[in-house]
C-alpha cells in the first residue's frame, strides 16, 4: 500500500504509484471516463478516471483516497496528474453542499456562507484568509520576541471594565457580577512591572449594539505594552516594526494565499506618516469643507478621506493620527505635557480605517488616583490594577491590532465578518 503524500507532492513522483487523500472538490463524468478534483492541505490535484461508476451517487466533498500513477500533463493543476486510479471513500458526503466550492467565488449572500461556515472555510479563498492571519500572528510574534517580548495569556473573565462604559459583557460569576474581558490593557500593563515587555495574542470581548461591516464582538487582538519609555513615539515605532514583520512574514509563509486572493501587498514605510489630530481635522476641513474642527474623535468618512491623502501625498496606507483628546480616551491614558487636553495616544488608520489605538499610559500612583477621581470612578474598584502602581512602575505604553479588521483591509473586504472564521455578531451566536 503507497505511503499518503499531499498534491503539491505530485511533481516529485512522476512514474511512480502514490495514494492522495482528501476531499473530492469535483467530478466531471465525460461519458465513458470523468476527471475528479482531490482537495487536500496543500492544494489542488486532478485524476483522470476509467472507471467513472465508482463515483455514481458520490457527492462532492467526500472524503477519499485516490491511488494512482503520476503523469507529467500541462494542462493540469501544478503539470501533473493521476492515471490508472483506484477510489477508496474514506467518509462519504450526506448530502449535495448548498453550494459549489469548485468556483473561484463563492455564489451566495454573505448570511448563508456564515450559516455554512463549516463548508465556507474550505473554499480556496476563504482558506487564504486565514493563512494569511496565521501568517500575520506568526510575525507578530517573531517581531516582538525578537526584541526581547515575552508572550502572555490573561485572564478573560474580569472583575471591573477594563475601558469604562456600558460596551461590557456581563455573566454571573459564582453570584458575583463579572465581564467578559473588553482587552488585557490592565494585565499587560501589570506585566510591564514583571517583564517590561510583553505581548499577547487572544480573543476580546465588545458588547456594542452595532451591525455595521466593520465591527465584531469578538474578536482577536493582538496587543503589545512595553516599559521604560520616553513618549508614545517610541510605542509607534515599535507598531511600525512589527507591522512591516507582520507582512513580510505574510510573503514567505502565505505567498500561495496572496497569489489565490490576487492581492498585491502595501509596503510598510520606515517612518509612517503623522498627523496630530488638530491638523487632522484641519486638513478634513481643507480637503471636504466640512467644519469638524471642534469634534473629539474622527468620523469614519474622516478616516477615508486621511487615508485617501495619505495614499495620495506620501504613497503610504498607513497613517498616524496622533493626540486625541483627553476626554475620548481611557483614563489611563498619559496626557500630553504641553496641551493637557490632549493625550500622548494615537491611531494608526490603514487605508482609511482605524486599525490600531495605542499609547502612553499613566505610570505614577498618584495620577492614577487623581485621573480615577476625574472621571468619578472608584479607585477600590480597581484596586487590584492600581498596586503594580503603588509599588512603582516606569513609564510605559502598548497597541492593539484587530487581526480580523487586519486581514479584511489587506484583502479589501466590504465586511470584517469574511475575515472571521465564526464571527459574532449583535445577530449571530452561531455556527
């Protein structure tokens, strides 16, 4: 019995009888021979078959093993094929998919592939999305550990709001009210006492009544914090750094996946351009004539229209927003020194969307207390995270990167959903 190989193997062994396994992608009956498509890990390989009864009431995506003679053809996937074929079903299909994962798109609506979506994710495409993901927390990782990172998991399930607000999940906890973590900000930056520099790769939690294509309420987050800082200048060119890490690693590890999607990668520049957000809005303003010049936060059709400048003026998709106000930003967010107003934070946008929030934090006791007591918030109720800083803590400062918002920009998505592999939804708690 031959040994299973995959099909991107088959070049190797030419003349030689192998077995592949896998899923039948499709059969096309020709009268007295058919071909069949076998679908494995690594990609695509035709069968030219004899004996086309075998495949009588065989439903594409069973499982099976084809065993074969390898035969140089042109015309085929990767200039081979399998001749002299014998079937074995391993696991046969119940029933017809809904739809064909043989086509270069999915033909159905964007509800009916997320309520498919353990047959969805098998298509090429959608297949290349999350290679590309994969792809993208590989250099993440590399990137940080690189400089000295160490990776972290936090807990999930939490005793206060880690940003304030009503956007929490809450769930009784052994009757004692507790959330669903909204990010590990407060743990990481503990962390920064411990490690100085650490990251962490994990899902977080937003309960925001929204259904707009460009939020989740779970979703993966890739967060970093870093101590012994000067300003979160130093923060953005870290972000920098591993974004470009970040998209190399997508070039070496995922180049199939690229090729599939037929996406050409943005380069990431050696020093993004930086707005601070007074000139920001300024420049909304010059550019559309619409006076936002006393808002607190950009609009997301200011988004667009940055990054659309940005692409524009400095050939880059990314850019950096600098110094939101204050009153739009977590309280343990560090202020500027010289406009007090204004916050030593940022967002970075890829193309024209707000893709990372990030920062200087607040690193003095007192201030904690004091910025608590601004917004009326108890400091017992965090008293826990306001003991690193008791006990001394440097100046310090992180990011977070939505790795699903993430992927749907570099592959140009209408909606985050496509890039998720079981999104969740203010509709959807299911697959």
């Amino acid at each position: 019995m031959s040994s299973r190989i995959l099909s991107s193997q088959l070049p190797q062994h030419i003349g030689q009888r192998v077995a592949l396994s896998g899923w039948l992608h499709r059969w096309r009956p020709m009268g007295a021979f058919g071909f069949a498509v076998l679908r494995d890990r690594s990609g695509l390989a035709q069968a030219v078959i004899d004996t086309p009864a075998d495949f009588d009431g065989l439903y594409a995506e069973s499982v099976v093993e084809l065993c074969g003679e390898v035969v140089s053809a042109p015309q085929a996937p990767g200039g081979v094929e399998l001749h002299h074929v014998t079937l074995t079903v391993i696991s046969p299909a119940a029933e017809p998919p809904p739809f064909d994962l043989f086509r270069p798109s999915l033909n159905a609506q964007l509800p009916t592939l997320l309520d498919h979506a353990a047959l969805t994710l098998r298509h090429p495409r959608q297949r290349a999305l999350w290679q590309m993901a994969d792809a993208s927390m590989d250099g993440f990782r590399s990137a940080l550990r690189g400089q000295g990172f160490t990776e972290i998991q936090t807990p999930k399930i939490v005793a206060s709001a880690t940003e304030s607000g009503a956007n929490v999940f809450t769930l009784d906890y052994f009757g004692t009210p507790a959330y669903l973590a909204q990010s590990p900000q407060f743990y990481k930056q503990t962390m920064v006492g411990v490690f100085e520099r650490v990251f962490e790769v994990a899902p977080v939690f937003r309960a925001e009544p929204h259904a707009t294509p460009r939020h989740l309420n779970e979703y993966v987050s890739l967060d970093a914090e870093l101590g012994f800082i000067r300003d979160h200048h130093d923060v953005m060119a870290v972000l920098t750094g591993v974004l470009g890490a970040m998209v190399e690693s997508i070039k070496s590890r995922a180049a199939g996946a690229v090729s599939v999607l037929g996406l050409t990668l943005p380069p990431v520049p050696e020093t993004i351009p930086a707005l601070h957000f007074t000139e920001a809005l300024e420049l909304v303003y010059k550019l559309t004539g619409e006076d936002a010049r006393h808002e607190p936060d950009l609009a997301p059709q200011h988004e667009r229209v940055l990054g659309e400048w940005a692409e524009r003026e400095h050939g880059s998709a990314f850019l950096f927003v600098t110094g939101y106000p204050m009153v739009k930003r977590p309280f343990y967010t560090h202020p500027d020194s010289a406009r007090p107003a204004y916050s030593n934070s940022f967002d970075l946008l890829f193309r024209g969307l707000e893709l990372v929030t990030g920062g200087q934090r607040l690193h003095r006791y007192a201030d904690y207390l004091a910025a608590l007591d601004g917004r009326g918030l108890s400091a017992e109720a965090f008293e826990g995270y306001l003991e690193a800083f008791k006990y001394g803590m440097p100046p310090h400062g992180g990011f977070a990167i939505g790795l699903e918002r993430w992927v749907a920009r570099l592959a140009q998505l209408t909606n985050v959903r496509e890039a998720a592999l079981f999104p969740r939804d203010i509709n959807r708690l299911t697959p």
